[in-house]
C-alpha cells in the first residue's frame, strides 16, 4: 500500500512539475480552466475526468472532441472566460485526433470542481445521476412547460418542438427549442 501511495504522489509530482514548466501564470490560467470545466459537469452531475466528462464536451457526437466542440460546450456552458484555442493546444488537440482522452482525464483529475463551486455558494451536485432519472428530470420539465401553456405533448406540443416542420424532432430542433422556452435543462442533460 506504502508503495502504490508514493507511486501515486510521485505520479502527481511529475505532473505538477511538468505543468509548473509552463511557468506560474500559465500554469494559473491552465488550472483555473480546468477548474471551471470541472466544475460546471460537476455542477451537471457529470464526472469530469471520465468518458462521460469527455462525451458531455463532444457535442457532435463523432467520438472526439475537436475544437469546434470545445468551443461550442464552452459557449454552452457559459465559460466565455476560457480561451479554447489556447487550452485546446495545452491539451494536445489536434485537427485529426482532438483531445487526447487521456490527455482530457488526466488534466480533470488533477483539479477540483467542488472548490469553485463552494467559491460561488453552490454546492456540488453530489453523487451523479444515472442517465435515466436525467432524462426523466428534462422530459418532466418539457412536460410541465406544455401544460402550463396548454398544448397537448403529442399534436401540439410535438409541433413546437419540430422547428423545420420535417416531422422528426431532430437534436438541433429539441435544444433550439428549449432555449426558447427558457426551459432550464443543461444542453448536456438535453444530449442525453
């Protein structure tokens, strides 16, 4: 056990160090980027430094996440203060591959999302939540939202939803759509 400890510290050490190499004010800027990331999935109840973190920021579903998708999450998330170009590079996103899963789930790791929210007064999500309660938390929002302005879910209802009148509710047209109604459902639960 005394030895997996110190291997992991170690292991630790050598990140910092390398990270401490960008020099302190980048070092600063590359955490508190992290950090913010790490927080809103946390606050999503999304774990950061995992596939689902990773997935929550590939927003067109391709399985990597490009710097179109950085941004657009970023955007999403309201984390206008992240340079994603810059943070893009840190990562080692490129234009074939994106960031690296590893890459993602080692630099999440290594920051803690629950600081910045207790910072902000909001607490953490807490345990995450398994896809299915998150679908049934957005569907019983779109739900009370119907009701409330007296549309029926399947004629109605569907017809708000299906912004190109194309018959098929597609991702576009169901996010669109909830912005709209200023419906509070992340766009990560949304995806979902």
């Amino acid at each position: 056990k005394k030895d997996a400890r110190a291997a992991e510290a170690a292991g630790i050490d050598a990140k910092d160090k390398a990270w401490s190499a960008l020099g302190e004010e980048t070092f600063e800027r590359f955490r508190t980027a992290l950090c913010n990331i790490s927080a809103s999935l946390l606050y999503n109840n999304i774990a950061a430094d995992c596939d689902e973190g990773y997935d929550a920021f590939d927003c067109d579903g391709d399985g990597k996440v490009t710097l179109q998708d950085l941004e657009g999450a970023c955007g999403e998330l309201r984390l206008a203060d992240i340079d994603c170009q810059w943070l893009y590079e840190q990562l080692g996103g490129t234009d074939a591959a994106g960031i690296p899963r590893g890459a993602w789930a080692d630099a999440l790791a290594s920051v803690d999302g629950g600081e910045v929210l207790q910072a902000r007064g909001v607490q953490p999500g807490g345990a995450p939540v398994p896809a299915e309660e998150k679908e049934q938390e957005a569907l019983d929002v779109i739900a009370a939202a119907l009701s409330y302005n007296g549309l029926d879910p399947e004629t109605e209802g569907y017809d708000c939803f299906d912004l190109d009148s194309d018959g098929v509710v597609s991702r576009e047209d169901f996010t669109a759509s909830c912005d709209a109604l200023n419906l509070e459902v992340a766009h990560v639960t949304l995806k979902v």
